[in-house]
C-alpha cells in the first residue's frame, strides 16, 4: 500500500489485504443488519396498522355567565346577590379516564393529577397521546384528589406544593382555590377565599382545656388567605369532600388524527344550583366551615362541560 495513491486505491488495497474469509463475514453481517432494519421498520408499519391510535388535545377554560372569565373585574353578580369579582382559580383535575361506546374505559395517561390554573396557559393544555382509535361516549375524572393521593407531601414544588391543606384540617392538598372579592353587607370590597378540600367534624362537647391552638402548632403552616382561629375545637373526623365527574359527549379518536377537546368550567355554577351560595352569609373563609364547602361541592356536578373543538391532522 502506498500513501500517495488515492482513497479508492486505499481501500481497494485494504481489501485485497483481508482474508476472503473475513471478507465474506463482513457481507453477511451488512446484509443480515440491513434485513434486521427491514424488517423492523415492516413489524413497526404492521403494528400501527393493527393497533391505530390517535391523540387528544384537552383544553381547560373559564367561563361566567357565557363568557371567557374576566379575572379583577368587579362585574359579576351571582344567584344570591352578591356582586364579585375573581381574581384566580387554581384546582387540581385527577384519575382522568375516556369510556368507549362499549363501555370499556381507557386511561390515558399515567399522571394521577393535573394542576391547572387561570394564570399559567400552559396549565390549561392536556396532550393526550396514543389512544385506541374508536369511538367514544364520555370523560371522566376526579374534582380534587381523592383520600388515597391526596397525602401531604405528594407535591414538593410550587405551583402545585402551595395548593397544601394544613394537616391540622386534614393535610393532603386543595381541591381548588377560587379567590375574589365581593362586596359585603356594609358595602365595602372585602376579600373571599371559595377553598375547597378536606372537610372537619368539629367535636363540640370537647372541653375547652382541649381546644387546639393552631398559631402554637403550626405557625409556618397556614393558608395563603386563611387566618385560623386562635383556638380551634377538636376535630372528631375528617370528611373526604372529592367528587367525580362525568360529562357525556361523543367524540372520535382516530389514526394519525388530533382531536381538540375542551373541559368548560363554569364559574356561576359553584354559587347556584342545589343551593344558592350567599358570601355574605358564609364570610370571607370557610376551610373550616363544612357546610359552606358541601353547599359549593353539591353544586359541583352542574359546574363542568366537555365540547368538541375540532378533529385535523397531528400534524397541524
């Protein structure tokens, strides 16, 4: 061999320098791994035409009274009466599930919860990928966290670790936050804080001398808008107040194809319904008033509604 000639001569020599032996091993192995590519590209084609899926886009939006939420806006007036506004809404959807037409139901995701939040976009938009292609006949999901994930601890960073319920009401996290303003009895702006979450069974035959100080017990641990009492009765039981939620509607999932899903909530229905919500009755804080949180949680049902957006290409 020498330096001077070119690439092609180098490589002829080289050849001419192997075995024919190795050289033969060396065509097998190219052909054998070309095959191995081949067919694996075919089992791949033949698997996705057996088992065609698509994708759903699940969008989150507000809405009250018909329109998009306007968040700090004192413009709303509610069953009761009462003229409001909303500032955020932060809430946790979870144990997300799609029921074919036959029944059967898919989970399609392997994340047991979803933060979303009116000031975070990026939280309102859901990818669902890899769906049996079918048709299908509802959603389903968990309002909240129910009693076996909603553990303190679960989240270690913000947003969704400054959704935490105090331990002294039951720990775990938040259901939601509704936060605003309405304007009270005496006419003045004054702040609401709509918390939903683990509820309490105060026990009111508890002597005094057993009443809890939570400043002295968990000073670091309150809520964002909740101030504790200095002193707080017993609590006898917790009550796990999650609800599921069922929302009806045909929509088709399809090989190679998006289709936009939209959950709609629908803000003035937490304040009417079973019962009409007066914040004037209930004040500004009610994470330790049960009865304030069932009357928003029995509301809940009529609150969220699921829309077909559009079906295109995932491409698109």
């Amino acid at each position: 061999m020498r330096n001077s000639v070119g690439n092609t001569e180098i490589r002829s020599d080289f050849c001419a320098l192997l075995p024919l032996k190795k050289l033969k091993m060396y065509k097998s192995i190219l052909f054998l791994s070309l095959l191995f590519i081949w067919f694996s590209a075919c089992r791949s084609n033949h698997e996705n035409e057996q088992n065609p899926s698509g994708e759903i886009q699940l969008g989150i939006s507000h809405t009250l009274d018909g329109n998009p939420l306007a968040t700090d806006t004192l413009q709303y007036v509610n069953a009761a009466g009462n003229h409001y506004l909303v500032s955020e809404i932060q809430w946790f959807l979870s144990d997300l599930k799609l029921e074919r037409e036959d029944g059967k139901m898919v989970e399609p995701t392997d994340d047991m919860a979803y933060y979303i939040d009116t000031d975070l976009p990026e939280s309102r938009s859901i990818v669902l990928s890899h769906l049996p292609d079918g048709n299908y006949r509802a959603l389903h999901f968990t309002f909240g966290l129910n009693e076996e994930n909603n553990r303190s601890g679960l989240f270690v960073n913000p947003p969704e670790s400054f959704m935490f319920w105090p331990d002294y009401l039951g720990g775990g996290y938040h259901y939601m936050k509704l936060n605003g303003k309405w304007i009270n009895a005496d006419g003045l702006a004054e702040p609401f804080n709509f918390h939903l979450g683990i509820g309490q069974e105060y026990d009111s035959s508890a002597l005094k001398s057993s009443y809890i100080r939570p400043n002295d017990c968990c000073a670091a641990n309150h809520c964002e808008g909740y101030k504790p009492p200095s002193k707080m009765m017993p609590v006898r039981a917790f009550i796990q107040n999650s609800f599921e939620v069922t929302l009806s509607q045909n929509f088709v999932v399809r090989h190679g194809m998006k289709t936009k899903l939209e959950i709609e909530m629908k803000v003035e229905n937490w304040f009417r319904g079973k019962h009409v919500y007066d914040h004037n009755r209930w004040g500004g804080s009610i994470m330790q008033q049960q009865a304030a949180m069932k009357q928003g949680l029995e509301n809940g049902p009529d609150v969220f509604a699921l829309h077909v957006t559009s079906i295109s290409d995932v491409a698109k």
